[in-house]
C-alpha cells in the first residue's frame, strides 16, 4: 500500500534540544495527523490539522499543514525524557471514518 | 482514558491454529474499525475497513478468507487469522473513529502475535 515520505527516519538529540519532522506525499490529504507510538503500544493523536496552511499547537509540539496539501511538518520544542518514540504522520480524506495513509516513521532518541 | 480497546495484547500459539482478536468501541458507536498490520520497525499498513453490517472491504495483496472480519455491532469488529502460520506473527492495531463525525481515529493498542 502506499506511504507517505517521512524524514527524518531516526533521531538523535539531546534533552532540551528542538526537534523537526516532516511528511510528503505525492497526492492531496484534506486532514493531516500526526501520531505517536510507544513500544508496544498502538498510536496515539498528538495533533489533527483540517486546513490547508493551518498551524495548531499541543503544548510544546507544534504542526502546520502545507498549504499544497501534500506536505506537513511537526515541531516539539525543549524536548524531554518521555519524547522518545516513534512518531508517524497520517492523511486523510474528508471524514473521520476514511482510511489513513501513514508515513514511514521517525524513530525519536534522546542521548542523556 | 482507552476509548477502543483491543483484547488480547498477545497470542502465542501453534502454526496452524486460528486466532480471533477483538477489538471494541467504549462508549462510542463506531459504524467503521479499521485494521491494520505492523512488522518489526516498520509502519502501519492498512489491512482492511471493517464496516459495520457489511462485509469488509480489504487492500490489495490482503486475503480475505486467511483474514476473516465481523463486524456484527456497533462497538464490536473482530478479525479472525485462520489457519496461521510463521509469517502471520506480527502486530495487528485496530482503530475506530465516532459515528458520523469527523473526528480523527482511536487506535488500539494492538495485540502482539506471534506463530510457532
């Protein structure tokens, strides 16, 4: 099946430091999210964006959906401890019971 | 808390043996579940859309009779692996989004599979 293009594929930051992830796809999304998944565990929503251009904020993880449609970027500032994980990008068409296409993943490491 | 939760979180058992894993809606109606299967450091990837009262419509490359989905309620889908064998071992998420909104997916949190 298809997936979106996620970069980068892994991370490797210090604490306190900003990360920046982003998606691209080669069609139109009209909803983008953005999910984070701990071992073992399914995805969990951090952040849905219905609007081209739209930037919206969870506390210190910030998101914009690309005014192309086809591309969306996620920022987490003064990153912590319990940031590590893989986050993975999604779109969507219109509705909320349309199947997603998910990205390829980036793997979050935090060097102590 | 969960809002769709999925039973059970691991399976081990012999090849040849069919599994049913379950996953439910909590206090949401959920008219479409969606399944999806996750390899070792790898992304989701959508198996099939689970349609309440309906038959289920499956991706391409996706057996639907080694994969058999009920979707028999309106907080109950489950997808029946039959006749498994090594390769099927994997981990097997569901998702759920509220009837008729536009609200984005509830995952579960998978159930890790494994064939002997």
């Amino acid at each position: 099946g298809q997936q979106l293009n996620q970069s980068p594929q892994s991370m490797f930051i210090q604490e306190g430091e900003d990360v920046s992830m982003n998606c691209t796809s080669s069609s139109i999304f009209n909803t983008w999210l953005w999910y984070k998944q701990d071992p073992g565990e399914g995805p969990v929503l951090l952040i849905a964006l219905y609007k081209a251009g739209e930037l919206t904020s969870n506390g210190r993880l910030t998101a914009q959906f690309g005014i192309t449609r086809k591309d969306s970027f996620l920022n987490i500032s003064a990153s912590i401890p319990s940031d590590v994980g893989i986050y993975f990008c999604a779109g969507q068409g219109n509705f909320g019971n349309e199947k997603l296409t998910f990205g390829t993943g980036t793997r979050l490491t935090i060097i102590p | 808390g969960a809002v769709v939760s999925q039973h059970p979180s691991r399976v081990i058992c012999k090849s040849g043996t069919s599994v049913k894993i379950e996953c439910r809606s909590l206090d949401f109606q959920a008219t479409t579940m969606f399944w999806y299967r996750q390899f070792p450091k790898q992304s989701l990837m959508l198996m099939a859309t689970s349609n309440e009262g309906s038959k289920a419509t499956y991706e391409q490359g996706v057996e639907k009779d080694k994969f058999l989905i009920n979707h028999a309620s309106l907080t109950l889908s489950t997808l029946t692996v039959t006749s498994a064998h090594p390769e099927d071992s994997s981990f097997y998420i569901c998702s759920a989004t509220r009837q008729d909104s536009n609200q984005p997916q509830h995952f579960g949190d998978g159930t890790r599979l494994s064939i002997l």
